[in-house]
C-alpha cells in the first residue's frame, strides 16, 4: 500500500485510547447487527479520505502528534493538574474544542 493511502477522520492516536491491546477495537456492525474486533488502523479511514495528495494527511499527522502527547499524558496521569499549562493544557483543551487548526 502506498505511503498515506489508509488516511484517518478519527486520529489513530484517538482510537488507540479505546483498545484493550492498542492495536484492535471492538466493533458494532449496523448492517447485521453484531459485535466484532478488528484490527485500528482499518476503522474510521478511507483510502485517500483527504486527497491522493499527501501533502494534507503529512500536515494533519504532524499536528495530530503535537496534540496526541497532551491527550496521552492526561489519560496517563489521571489528572489536569500535572499538564503544563503552555504546553499541555492548552494543546488539549484547544484539540477537544476546536475541530478545525
């Protein structure tokens, strides 16, 4: 597969917060009315979602990074108070807030 084809709506750092081995979901499928578990980097991802043009999901993962370790040390702390404030908390607050960079 080529480089950024699989292109994620749903930041795979996201979805990996909700996997017991970080590597597959559990999955509802509506058509049949059925749970299952599959594999994370196949959900929430299209192929070329964004464009056949890289340029955007390479941009789009580098904030997704930035933004990705405020949200991991939050869940691995447990608590606001240990996020710096310049750094982290408002990386945070500024991701689950706002949907657009």
């Amino acid at each position: 597969m080529p480089e950024q084809k699989n292109q994620h709506y749903v930041p795979e750092f996201y979805l990996r917060n909700f996997s017991i081995d970080k590597k597959n979901l559990n999955i509802y499928v509506i058509n049949n009315k059925q749970f299952t578990s599959g594999p994370k980097n196949h959900q929430c991802s299209k192929s070329y979602f964004y464009s056949k043009d890289t340029i955007l999901e390479t941009l789009l993962s580098q904030l997704e990074s930035r933004e990705a370790s405020a949200i991991n040390k939050l869940i691995r702390e447990k608590t606001l108070s240990k996020l710096n404030y310049y750094d982290d908390y408002i990386r945070f607050f500024r991701y689950s807030h706002n949907t657009s960079y």
